[in-house]
C-alpha cells in the first residue's frame, strides 16, 4: 500500500510554509523571550541598588569620614580594591558617582560644619555647643549627580526599543539608608 502523497503540483505550492510558519511563531517567541530576560535585569538592577544603599551606609557608620569616603563608594558596588570609576556588574548605569552618603546630626540634617576627623566628631559630640557639627547618623543612597532623583534604567534592548519608537524610562528607586553613626574611624591611640 502506498502512503497518500498530494500531486507534485499541490506539493509545490506548500514549500516554504513552515519557514512562514517558523517566522511568524518566533517572532512572537524571540519577543516574549528579551522581555522577560529585561524583567530579570531591571529585577536584579532594582535589589542590587538596595542591598549597594545597605553596604555603604553599613560602611560608612564604622570607617574614617574623612578619608575613606571614595573607597567605600567603590566597595559597595563589590570592588574592592578598585580605583577611580568602577560600575555596578551587569548594570551600566550605575557607578560609584551614584552612590551618594550624608552625614547627619541629631535632628537628621546635614552636619555643617563637618568634624575634621573621628577624634573631633566624638569632641563634638561631647560638646553642648557644638552638637550641629555631631555626626549621629549616616544615610547612604543611589541618586543622579542633578537632583537626587533616581537613576534611570537603560534596557539592553533599548536599541530595538527606539526603533519601535517607545519610550522606556523607568527610574530606580534611591533605595535611602539611614543607620546610626557607630565608630566612624575612630582608633584610641
């Protein structure tokens, strides 16, 4: 018994379906695939901002205000060790530049003036006239240089997202910070 097989002319008129087929089903496919990828991105962009406010505000209670305020920067986007301009991994838009860290008094502003080191923060303290420059205090978080707004989230797809014409600017939260101030540096000689 032979297998039924169409006529070779209606056999012709079927080739390339399934390449047609194929184009129309991943297009949609490929489409549903980048954007979840993308969801996962801005997912771990969005955590990872909060847990680099957590570790350099976390850093900042306990080391010298006066002299390790870069590094810290660097160390809570997870170089250690590193040395001018570093970015967060896997998320360009965020860098040490972007992580902003405050020192406040009792009532919760800005210290003004600032202690010169940990020895005269702690004088500071002790002191009833000077409890302004008495640093209590530290918030740490993740901001534009402009207006401490959120930075904004930059897809890896957005190429394909301006050829479609969308505009897709989300911000990151600023993710705020705010510990009490622990030994800031201080070493007792």
């Amino acid at each position: 018994m032979k297998p039924n097989r169409l006529p070779a002319h209606a056999e012709s008129r079927q080739r390339g379906a399934t390449a047609v087929e194929f184009a129309l089903v991943s297009l949609f496919f490929f489409t549903l695939l980048l954007g979840i990828v993308e969801l996962g991105r801005l997912m771990y962009v969005w955590n990872t901002v909060q847990e680099v406010t957590r570790r350099a505000a976390r850093e900042a209670v306990v080391r010298n205000f006066s002299t390790d305020v870069a590094d810290l920067r660097r160390e809570a986007l997870f170089r250690v060790g590193a040395s001018g301009t570093v970015v967060l991994p896997a998320a360009g838009e965020i860098s040490n530049a972007e992580v902003r860290i405050t020192y406040l008094d009792v009532n919760q502003a800005v210290v003004s003036p600032a202690p010169t080191d940990p020895a005269d923060n702690l004088s500071a303290c002790a002191d009833a006239s000077r409890v302004s420059s008495c640093i209590r205090y530290v918030r740490a978080e993740v901001c534009d240089a402009d207006n401490c707004q959120g930075v904004f989230y930059r897809p890896v797809i957005g190429f394909l997202l301006a050829v479609a014409g969308a505009d897709f600017r989300i911000r990151i939260p600023i993710s705020p910070v705010v510990m009490p101030a622990e030994s800031m540096g201080f070493a007792p000689s």
